[in-house]
C-alpha cells in the first residue's frame, strides 16, 4: 500500500492514524500535507536567497553593503 522507502516509524504512524475515526484521519492528512507544503516554501525561500547570495543581488546583502559604504564616508 505505501512505498518501501517509507521509514518503520513512519509506517508506524500511519498503521496507528488508520485506526483512528475518519474525521481524525482527515485532519492528521491535513497537517501532514500542511507540514510538507511548509518545508517545501522553506526550502525554495532557502535556495532563492542562496542563489542571491551567491550572485550577489540579495537585498540583505545589498543592504548591508550600503551601510558598510556608508559608514566608511
């Protein structure tokens, strides 16, 4: 049913969720999904800045060059 990269934990969980009613399976599903989406916004966040950074166009990066060129006038 799921696949065989899925952790002994993991498949643990979700042996445990199956047993619960419907409703409660329904809104652990949810949070599941909603935790997964949040990782995937961090990750994509953390390698668009990354890449900012490495092409030297982040804004923070950019603003603290600006402060560092004006504290050195």
């Amino acid at each position: 049913m799921y696949f065989s990269i899925m952790t002994a934990l993991l498949e643990k969980a979700f042996e445990r969720v199956s047993a619960l009613p419907k409703k409660e399976q329904e809104a652990i599903g949810e949070l599941i999904l909603e935790e997964i989406a949040d990782i995937h916004a961090y990750d994509a966040l953390h390698d668009r800045a990354h890449s900012e950074i490495a092409a030297g166009q982040s804004s923070t990066l950019t603003a603290y060059r600006a402060r560092r060129k004006r504290k050195a006038k």
